[in-house]
C-alpha cells in the first residue's frame, strides 16, 4: 500500500511539472512578434511632450511599438552604446552619441529581434565654436587656418563682412582666402545650426610694424638693441623686429610723427615671440601722454597674439610714443611682429 501511495504522489508531481513546461512553452510561443513602430521623441523631463529636434549628446525617449526587443540604435550610422540604451514595449531611453555625420538631419533606427524601423528627425550638432585663427593679420588672397569645433555643414565664412572663398573644411577646422579688398575685420563661420565670431579680430586697421614701420611711426627703443631686418624668427610675411633687452626694464619704443588719433580704434594688437628664459616674464605697456599700464605675460619658445582694449590702456585719444617696456627685470630676447591698431 505505502509503495502504491509513492508512486501515486511520484506521478502527481510529474504530471505538474510537464503541465508547468506546457505553460512556459505556450507563453513563448504568445510573444510580441510584430515589427518596431516609432511615433514620437521626448525628453526625460517632458516626457509626454512631443520634440521636433534636439542636440548631440543628449539623453531621449524614443516612443512607439514593439519595442521590448531591441537590440540597436542607430542616429544615421552611428550606434547608441549598449550600456546607455533601456527598452521596453512602448519606449527607448537613449543618450544620443556625442557626434553624429550630419549636422541636423540624422534619421532614428530601431533594430529588434523581429525588424526595424526608422524615424526622420533633427539632430543637430551644437552651435559652431571658433577657438583661434591663424594667421592673425594677411593680405588679399592669403590663407587663413580657423580652428574650433561644430563647423560640419559649413554655409559661409565672413571676414569684415565680405564672404571668404573656403579653401576646405572639416568638423574642427576651416581654410579660407581673405577676401579682395579686406585688411582687416571680425571673423565670422556660420553652419545650418547658427553664426560665431571669432573673439579676436583678423588684421590691423592701422600698421606700426609688419616687415616695415609703417605710418611715420620710427622706432625711438632705449635699454635694449634690435634687429629691423630680423628674417629667422617671423610671425607673418618674411621681417620681424629682433629686440634685445640689454638690462632689465629697457624698453621697446615706437613713436608717431605727427601725434597719432586713436579716433575710430579700439583696439592694439601685437604679436610676441619669447626667447630663452621669458616663460612667465612681463612686458608693461605704456603710452605718452602718460594713461595707465597694462601687462603682458610672455610664452618663451612661441608667438602670442596680444589683443589689448584701448580702455586698458586709459583709452588714449592720442599717443606719440607707445611702449613696451620689460618689467620682470631681466636682460632677454624677444621677437616683435604685426604691430598696430584695430
């Protein structure tokens, strides 16, 4: 009898474990296998509101159908990273990759286990972003190397308005030829995404010294000895003044015949080049009649270019002599460049 009641009980179990099996297997056989819809982008802070574009980087919620399969994002060939993609039936949350091949239009892909389907939407890189140019002054025709970030769907560039021929760009650089008839002027690039210009302004508008003094500017330098025919160190073009300051707190001097009127500038500009032992060291700047002083930090082994408000300086309305005098106390090398007034 008690041998009949365990394998009655043996028998129950059994048949419970294949009707358990039975169920699993029927439930895999009800999932979801219809294909991927996508209907609408959100962000994770408006979650029920509709967006009609959004930035690189940005973290979104993909929503439609279908969706707890998923096993790719792809924003028009660039895949979202597995770690930063959660899914379920109806919604993706994704951060988008930090760059992406167009600057606006980049389509959504959603792969899963049973299709894929795509959504047209705007992504766009940020605004364009200038960090510097170089050369820092040149004539017509010359080129000019811009550096910065987000220039991908390039429109145009401007220098003091006239539109520069683009020679070739890239996400982070951009040449150009300085237009016909400009010197000098604000540079500017512009994408489909918006419009920067540069912080610093390309030329000079009024030239003391580039190969040459210019203007009836001469040179009147004490303390110090220099070089006007300099050809080895050069910021731009093939002359740059060699000055040796022989004792500490020498001085390089220009001056103007007649006075000069700063009426209609804002700004001076030099470029420097520091020789041996100037990392760090100062150069004042002064004008006479007498104003205030600005200093200048030297970078040894390398051109800066020095862009001062004349405001930092007293703002001037005439100056007959400008200098630039060496305030750390050391005899040292510098090497002087594209001097003059914007």
């Amino acid at each position: 009898m008690m041998k009949r009641t365990r394998l009655t009980l043996g028998f129950g179990v059994l048949t419970a474990m294949l009707m358990l099996l039975a169920g699993s297997c029927k439930k895999d056989k009800s999932e979801n296998t219809a294909p991927p819809t996508l209907s609408e982008v959100t962000n994770l802070n408006a979650r029920t509101t509709p967006l009609a574009s959004v930035g690189y980087g940005e973290w979104i919620i993909i929503k439609g159908t279908n969706l707890s399969t998923t096993s790719k994002v792809d924003f028009n060939g660039t895949l979202a990273a597995d770690s930063l993609t959660y899914a379920d039936e109806t919604s993706i949350t994704v951060k988008i990759p930090a760059n992406l091949t167009d600057p606006i239009n980049n389509p959504i892909t959603v792969t899963t286990k049973y299709g894929s389907a795509t959504l047209n939407f705007k992504i766009m890189q940020p605004a364009p972003v200038i960090s510097g140019f170089d050369p820092p002054a040149g004539n017509p025709d010359d080129l000019v190397t811009i550096k910065g970030n987000y220039f991908k769907g390039l429109t145009g560039v401007t220098i003091n308005g006239v539109a520069a021929t683009v020679v070739s760009s890239t996400q982070t650089e951009i040449k150009v030829k300085v237009p016909a008839g400009v010197s000098y002027g604000q540079v500017v690039a512009t994408t489909p995404v918006g419009s920067v210009t540069a912080s610093k302004t390309f030329g000079l508008k009024h030239i003391i010294f580039d190969d040459a003094l210019r203007g009836g500017w001469s040179n009147t330098s004490y303390s110090s000895t220099y070089d006007m025919s300099q050809n080895v160190i050069v910021r731009r073009g093939t002359i740059a003044i060699g000055h040796k300051f022989t004792v500490g707190f020498g001085a390089a001097r220009f001056r103007c015949i007649p006075t000069f009127s700063t009426t209609g500038y804002t700004t001076l500009k030099i470029s420097i080049y520091g020789g041996p032992g100037t990392a760090g060291k100062k150069v004042r700047i002064s004008v006479t009649p007498a104003k205030s002083t600005y200093d200048l930090v030297l970078t040894e082994g390398s051109w800066t270019d020095y862009q001062i408000p004349l405001i930092n300086i007293g703002s001037p309305t005439a100056i007959d002599y400008i200098t630039f005098q060496e305030f750390s106390g050391i005899a040292s090398q510098i090497y002087i460049d594209d001097v003059g007034f914007y």
